[in-house]
C-alpha cells in the first residue's frame, strides 16, 4: 500500500482502490470530516502540480473523463475546493510522486490490451482421439488418417 499525506487530506492506493481521507482542521475546513474511496477503473488521469518555492502543489484525480482547466495562477486554489484533490508541500512531495507513478501505472495497465487467454494445451491421445473419431465419421481417408497419425508421432 502506498500512502502520502498531505495539507488537510491523505491518499492511500492498495493497487485496486484510491482512499482520499480528510483529517485535522484544514481537512474537514474544506471538505469536511470522511473518506472517499475511488476504484482505479473509475480514474481517468492524474494531474500534477508540483510544489514550487512559494506555492503548493498539488494531485487532483480526473474522473470518468471529466477534467477542467483552472485558469493559471488559481489552479492550486481550485485544487482545494475539489473533493479529488490534496495539496501537498514540498517536504511531503516525494511520497505523492510515488503515488502518482503507481497511479499512473496502474490506469496504463486498465488500458493495456488484454492478450487473449491461450488454449489449454492437448495431449498427444487427444489429438489421436481426435484423428480416430475424424476416421470413423468418413472425414478421413484410411490413407489421410495414417498421414496425420505419422505426422502427430513425428514419424
């Protein structure tokens, strides 16, 4: 699990599930006192802010596609007033980037195509059952049906 606390929030990611936690007085100010909990399928993007000399930064979770702009020099305060964001400092910085790498990492992996499930693996009587069964029904030849046998034995 990985988790980053920040100025009046916390986020928590057990590689299924994204926990947003307000605590403290900042915490419950903004959003009041609770806890929200994202599965990863539902996040869309993670937008990033980092902290520079005299401001926050930020990480702000974009939902079912929906993600807004704020105009520049207000996108730290807009990010306080969201209920999918947490403001972090620069000292707490480096625990939100490895957040926001699993994060990402995980959203990239829900979008990756899905190699198709391989085909259970036949035994060699299978596939001589099978010849047999082709035989019987008149699908093969006698001569055919020996041809594919050899060819199955690796005669």
């Amino acid at each position: 699990m990985i988790q980053a606390k920040g100025q009046g929030g916390q986020i928590a990611f057990d590689g299924q599930y994204v926990t947003i936690t307000r605590e403290g007085f900042l915490g419950r100010a903004t959003h009041g006192r609770g806890e929200k909990k994202l599965h990863i399928t539902s996040i869309s993007a993670v937008q990033w802010k980092p902290p520079g000399m005299m401001t926050n930064g930020f990480i702000q979770l974009s939902i079912g596609g929906a993600d807004r702009q704020a105009a520049k020099g207000s996108r730290t305060l807009d990010a306080t007033k969201d209920e999918n964001s947490v403001i972090f400092t620069k000292k707490q910085a480096p625990d939100f980037e490895k957040l926001r790498a699993a994060l990402e990492q995980a959203i990239a992996a829900q979008h990756a195509p899905q190699a198709p499930a391989a085909a259970a693996p036949t035994s060699l009587a299978d596939e001589l059952g099978k010849l047999v069964q082709l035989r019987d029904q008149g699908v093969l030849s006698p001569e055919e049906f020996e041809e594919q046998k050899a060819r199955l034995l690796g005669q």
